[in-house]
C-alpha cells in the first residue's frame, strides 16, 4: 500500500502530538490508512509501523520474510504494578514518543516516503516510559542489521523485566543454534518444533553471546550477536516457542531486579543473515557469528 510523503508527514506529525498530550488510556489508529515506512538497503528490508510506534514490523533478507509482523519488536518494560509498556504493548499505558529522525546515506529525511532505498539507513527514536528516557537506534549497513537501546533513569525502578532485541521469527522457521564465547567448542542447538508439548515453552532461557535460527522455506539463517551490555541488569537469551505464530527471541535484562537511580545502560546488537542447506546451516552460522564478534 501506497502512502504519499504528505499523509505521511502529517501522521508522523499528529502520531508525534499524540504521544506528547494523550490522556490514558491511550488508544492508537488502527484503521486502514496506518502508515507504514519500509527501507531497503542492499540484502536487508525492514519494515516500520506506526501501530508498534514506529519500531520494526518485519525484517526480510533478499526479498523473504525472516521474521513476522504478528508482534512486538524493540524495547519493552514490565512493571510489577501494571505490566508491560512500550513499543506494540499498548494495554496499560502508552510510551511517550518524544522525537524520529530518520538518515538515508547518512542524510536526515525531513519527510519520509513510504518507500525507502539506499546503501545505509538509520533511525533514531527517543521516548520516555514512566521515570526512564530510552534511545532506540535501528541501523541498515552493510547487509546487517544493527539495534541499539541506551536506557536513562534519575529514580530507582523495580522491575519484573527488560525485553531488548525482540525478534518474532516466521513460525516456519525449523531450527536454533547457540553460543557463548568462554565456551567455542560448545553450541546449544535443536529442532524448534509445533508439537503441543513445546508449545509456548523457552527453547532458551539462558546467557549466550549469540543466537541463530534457520528458515527452510527460504534456505536462510539468522545469526544475532550482542555487542555491547552494561555492567548491571544482567542478560539472558529467550527463545519463545508459539506454533504457528512465531519463534520468538527476547534479551532479557533486570529480571526481579530494581534498576538503581542515576542508572545509565547501552546494550546493543547486530544481526546478519546468510544461504544454506540445512545440512551445512550450523557450520555457516558458527563462523558468521565468529565474524561479527569484533563487528561495530
């Protein structure tokens, strides 16, 4: 669907008021004129939705879809007293979207089109949930996709948890593959499965550097690396299993923790993609995810 640059701008422009002077509870448009941004820069596609304030709706790799709309995808916090806020969660109260820009080839877009290509992009978003400002950088360069989120809080926060990173793989996609760089010779891996008894159950729910998945309808795979964490809020990988829905990846930070005040933290992330047949797809996973590790 087709969104001219100037029902764009104004959406941006009143999705922008509405953030800023909204009365809770906050109910977004969600009729059929929602806009969608969606950027190309060589092999990656990625897709922008106002209805996940605009943070990612999809990730393609030349042309297939590795990952699927039906979710949430970027930040997430879940208070004990409420549950979750930010990005599509809007059931409790809604994240304050504070400012966009938007660089292609490393020059800022005042008004987007709904179509965008290039060889570099990179959106900045800025919000605030309750006492933490948050910084969300989304990147396209070289054939990767790089995600960075810096958290600010002046007050200390309980938290039940910190979602980064939140990626809904296709529910078409058949298997995993994990590591942790004080152990190269070990992987965690398996076939990711639509059998009820490892329906909406965690494939993963422990410390790893990097995680991988592989989509055989395509024939391509995913490696994400974390590159950088900070020193509190600890970080586990999630990998939740929902047949039919998706296999989704969660870095999990400040589980049951309170955040301290004056606490500032960057976490970010890059993920790549490659071809293979299933037969050779770990062996290519493992070395990509050996090459991003001094990737910045």
């Amino acid at each position: 669907m087709f969104v001219s640059p100037r029902i764009l701008s104004l959406a941006l422009g009143l999705a922008l008021t509405g953030f800023a002077t909204a009365k809770e509870p906050f109910k977004p448009n969600l009729g059929p004129e929602l806009p969608r941004i969606t950027v190309t820069c060589g092999d990656v596609t990625l897709l922008l939705r106002q209805a996940t304030q605009w943070t990612p709706g999809r990730i393609d790799f030349r042309g297939s879809a590795m990952t699927t709309e039906s979710s949430a995808y970027g930040t997430v916090f879940s208070f004990p007293d409420v549950g979750f806020i930010g990005t599509a969660h809007l059931e409790n109260e809604p994240e304050k979207l504070r400012s966009l820009d938007f660089f292609l080839d490393n020059q800022r877009i005042e008004i987007p089109a709904a179509e965008l290509k290039g060889s570099t992009f990179r959106l900045e978003r800025k919000s605030r949930i309750r006492t933490f400002d948050l910084t969300n950088t989304t990147e396209i360069k070289d054939h990767r996709l790089y995600e960075t989120a810096t958290v600010h809080t002046a007050e200390a926060v309980p938290l039940k948890l910190v979602y980064h990173f939140m990626h809904a793989w296709r529910p078409t996609v058949s298997a995993f593959l994990a590591g942790n760089d004080s152990l190269p010779d070990h992987t965690i891996s398996g076939p990711l499965r639509d059998d009820k008894e490892v329906a909406k159950k965690f494939y993963i729910n422990q410390r790893v550097d990097w995680l991988a998945v592989y989509e055989p309808k395509s024939g391509q795979f995913a490696v994400s690396r974390l590159l950088q964490v900070p020193e509190l809020g600890g970080h586990t990988a999630t990998l939740w299993n929902v047949p039919g829905v998706y296999r989704k990846s969660y870095l999990k930070c400040f589980e049951s923790a309170t955040v301290p005040a004056g606490f500032t933290g960057t976490w970010s992330m890059v993920t790549a993609f490659g071809t293979s047949p299933l037969e050779t797809w770990e062996a290519q996973a493992c070395s990509l995810a050996a090459t991003l590790r001094d990737t910045r």
